[in-house]
C-alpha cells in the first residue's frame, strides 16, 4: 500500500496498514544540533524517507525576511509583520483595516496570481503536483488563511471588538475573505486532488477566541460553504487549528472537515477522544510545548498513551510531531523519532 492509499484509508477509517505521521523540525531545531540531527533523520527513513545529508543552511541570512530577527516586512495583503524570534514566523503588527474607513477603498491580492508573500507560480505547482501523483503520494495543496486572516487585517483587539459589537462591516468583511479563498480553491481543484487543507488558529491555551455562538453566527456559514464545495468535488478537507477547540468539533464535522489537528495539551488527551475518536480523523498534535522539558521516557509514554487511546484498526488517527525549538534536546529529538516508528509501524 502506497502513503497516497494508506492516508486516504486512515481519514476515511477503511482500514490502514500504519498510522499516518509527520516529523517536523523548524530551523532554530536543525540550528542547534546540525549534523547530530542529520544522523536521527538519516537513522529513520521511513519518517524522512527524501532527506538529503547537507540540505539544511544554518545560515539565518538566507531565511525569507519574516523569519529573520528584527527584520519588519509586509506582505501581499497589506499585513506588516515583525520577527522577535529568529527561523521562527513573525507576528503582524501592522493592519490595513484597522481602521473601517479603509475597508472601501481595500483590495484584497488577486489569488490567480499572488499568495500572501510573492507571486503564485501555477507552473511549477503543477509540476509538483503532478511528481506527487507519479510517486504515489498523497496530492495536496494549501488554501491559505481563514479566521486568522481577519485578525492580520483589523487587529486581534480589534476584531475581537467586532464580535461583540457587531458591526455591518465585520459581515462585509467576511464574504469577501470567503470570495477570496473560493476564487483560490478553485484554481487548486482543477489540478484533481486528493487533499486541500486551510489554516485557520480561532483557539487559545483554554478556549476559543470567541464564544461559540460567534463562531456558529459568523464563521462556521463560510467554513461550511468551502469546506463542502471541496468534498462534493470529491477532496478531502484538512483544517489546522491550534488552541483548544472542543466546543465545535461537531460543527467542524458539519462543515465537512476530513481530518483536524487538536493540539494534545490544550485539548487533553481525554477531551480529544471523546470528541474525535471514530467520528472525526485526529492528526494528534504532540506536546510541543513539553518537548523542551521532558524526558526521552516522558516523550515516549506520552505518544504511546495516545496510540492507546486513540488508535482503532478501522483508522482515524494520525499523529504529528513538531519541533519548534532550539532548546529541545536531541535525546527528545531522537525519542520522538524512535517512538514514532515503533508505534506508526507495528
């Protein structure tokens, strides 16, 4: 069975060979250990199965701006972002809508031929998708920013104000972001793929950023306007959302998300199982919030508790590792990597 079919039956709980995975290390990781974390890669090709010995730059001067430290940049939409945290994504500090009065005269970048920070290439995105098909891998593409995009252009403080005052513009607002993704999922569907996934964080460490009836009167109606539009072409839905978001995984569901991935601390490992387990594929997120500070042992009890709980023959489950900093030891580097093949690959 090829990753491609192994991931179509995992979503669709038909019965996988292994559990789908990801291993992710950001460049503070790879900076740290460098050619130590080449070996761990290297030790484990089923998990970095195209890893190249001497493809990472440690060099942060070759980062595209918005990672590079104290550096400002704005990008397509209008957004200005400052990076605190060297190979680490900036935060926006600067919004084109924080005022309403410029909402009239507001573009928004033409998706056929800009993403959010340089031109769109559908040439060689095409190549790529069609390297992915060939290969047997999974074909997918990303769709860009949903409900975080309106808190680049107001400002969170702003646009939390919105959700409580509601004002005609935030609706206006709204729809045109929704033109706007659809307009680029469209372009995406033609290419005939398996998978489109939308980045979307509306979760804090304790709960949504607004209540659910917010989310139920101003975001889901779009959510489930694109998300449906994809699975009626017969593509999967895949959302990432951190936070905890446990009070709409059912509407989630409604919306016709495939696949989602709850973040492990936030949403525990209890709140996950009975929200998800056999209705709704989990891309579990491991505590990459504990990573700097656990043991190597802590780390695998930790992903071997979720396989325990989560993990079912007829699928639903995937799990995701991702480093983010370098301040995580190797030996958590190493134990992850370990973990995650004795138990995607039994």
């Amino acid at each position: 069975m090829n990753e491609r079919e192994n991931w179509l039956r995992a979503v669709e709980f038909r019965y996988p060979e292994w559990i789908p995975y990801s291993v992710g290390f950001s460049f503070p990781t790879w900076r740290a250990h460098r050619q130590n974390l080449e070996k761990i890669a290297l030790e484990h090709p089923r998990l970095f199965p195209d890893f190249i010995p001497g493809s990472h730059n440690w060099d942060p001067a070759t980062l595209p701006v918005v990672y590079r430290e104290g550096e400002t940049y704005t990008d397509n939409w209008g957004c200005t972002w400052l990076n605190i945290q060297e190979g680490l994504e900036g935060q926006v500090i600067g919004h084109p809508l924080a005022d309403w009065s410029a909402l009239a005269a507001y573009r928004m970048p033409d998706p056929l031929t800009l993403d959010e920070r340089g031109p769109m290439d559908w040439v060689k995105a095409g190549e790529e998708i069609a390297a992915k098909r060939q290969a047997g891998r999974l074909v997918s593409a990303a769709a860009g920013r949903l409900f975080d995009r309106l808190y680049f252009l107001r400002g969170f403080e702003n646009l939390m104000l919105d959700f409580a005052l509601e004002p005609s513009e935030l609706a206006q607002l709204i729809d045109r972001l929704e033109e706007n993704s659809t307009a680029l999922v469209d372009r995406w569907l033609a290419f005939g793929l398996d998978m489109i996934s939308f980045h979307t964080d509306f979760g804090t460490q304790s709960g949504l950023m607004i209540s659910p009836v917010k989310f139920r009167q101003y975001i889901k109606p779009m959510f489930a306007r694109i998300f449906t539009h994809c699975r009626q072409q017969g593509v999967h839905v895949y959302l990432s959302s951190d936070g905890r978001v446990l009070d709409v995984v059912d509407d989630l569901i409604e919306c016709g998300v495939s696949a989602h991935d709850p973040q492990l601390r936030a949403n525990t490992l209890e709140g996950i199982a009975r929200a998800y387990k056999g209705r709704l594929c989990a891309v579990v997120d491991l505590d990459r919030q504990g990573f700097p500070f656990m043991t190597p042992q802590e780390i695998r009890d930790d992903i071997q508790r979720v396989v325990d709980v989560m993990a079912d023959p007829s699928g639903g489950l995937m799990l995701l590792a991702s480093v983010y900093g370098g301040n995580v030891p190797l030996e958590n580097c190493a134990a992850i990597c370990e973990k995650l093949e004795d138990v995607c690959f039994p």
